[in-house]
C-alpha cells in the first residue's frame, strides 16, 4: 500500500526544478533509479506518493486490478542536453517528456512498489496528447496514476500508466502507456530471439 508523504512545497518545486545552465549540477533522483548511466541523462528532480484527488480517506481494499496509485513527480529540464536540445527552440521537446515519464514509471516501481533494481519498465504502447508548449524555465510537474496492476507469483508484471503534465495552471500533455516489468533474463531472451513482448 502507498503511504502519503511530506509534499513538496512551491519553494521546494521552483528550487528542484530549475536547471542552472552553468557548471553547478542539477537535482535530480539517483541514476540507477531509472537506469542511465549518466547524470546528465536523468530527466526527474522528485517523486511523492500522493492522495486520490478523487477518494475519501476510507481503506483501501480495492483489489490489484482495481487499485490506483497516484504520484507527483517534478522534471528537471537539462537546458545543454546535447540530444535533446540540439536545434535551439524555446520549449522542452515532446521526447524530452516521453523520456520523462519513463523514468519516473521506472523510478516509482523501485521506490515504492519494492521491485528489484534489476527489473526493467518496458513501455508496450503509448499514447500522448499535447495541449501546449512547456517553456524551459518554469517548473514541470508530472501528475500520474498506475492502474491495473498484474501480478505473477507474488511479483508485478503489468500495469497502465497515465499522466497530466503541467507547468503552473496551464495543462501542457497528457499521456498513458502499457508498462511491463521485465527481470534481465526475460529482456534479454526476447531482445536475442526479436519476438513480441
């Protein structure tokens, strides 16, 4: 079961988010956390479990299939990303969060769901509406439920994941995905033999 902790204050958000684009690093979770190798290549300063908008503070005995797990997540835009930013524009590009809600799938499973570091989040399908553009200097806050939870002798195998990304008021994307947990072993059987997942 999640637990609700601290939230991060509006203070805390702006200080997380910003980037400084000089030589001081950004904040951001623990690289082995979304599986990069690279400082620079992680996308997300802060995760929190955070209450059903939606749902009373009765018990939670909903089963895997029915429950919903809710976490906000603050991105930290690497303004010099060679990859990501290499033509110059004045918005944060729509890979930039793709790529950032993966990590914070991969992240949140690690963090609060106990899964192995071994384990890895395959996206299976995947799907994003874009509102509006998301502006490099302003926090970006990541709003996401995991659903449908499948488990497989005792282990988490599947879930759904949607997500609101906003930057203050303005609604920037929505996206969801299919996500699957794969242990090395499975990810590379199926990378050897190209078959479905």
């Amino acid at each position: 079961m999640i637990t609700n902790s601290r939230s991060i204050t509006p203070s805390e958000v702006n200080a997380v988010a910003r980037n400084t684009t000089d030589d001081s690093p950004a904040r951001t979770l623990e690289k082995r956390l979304v599986h990069k190798s690279y400082d620079e290549n992680v996308l997300v300063s802060h995760i929190e479990a955070v209450r059903d908008p939606n749902k009373s503070d009765e018990g939670d005995d909903a089963g895997a299939m029915e429950r919903m797990d809710h976490f906000r997540g603050v991105l930290c835009v690497h303004h010099n990303h060679p990859f990501f930013f290499e033509r110059e524009s004045g918005h944060v590009p729509a890979l930039y969060l793709f790529e950032a809600m993966r990590q914070m799938s991969s992240a949140v499973v690690h963090i609060f769901y106990s899964v192995p570091i071994e384990t890895e989040v395959v996206v299976t399908e995947s799907s994003a509406q874009f509102r509006n553009f998301a502006t490099l200097d302003d926090p970006i806050i990541a709003e996401k439920t995991l659903s449908k939870h499948v488990y497989s002798k005792g282990r988490l195998v599947r879930m759904n994941m949607s997500a609101v990304i906003r930057q203050g008021p303005l609604e920037i994307a929505r996206m969801s995905s299919n996500l699957i947990l794969l242990t090395k072993q499975q990810l590379s059987y199926l990378e050897q033999r190209g078959g479905e997942m």
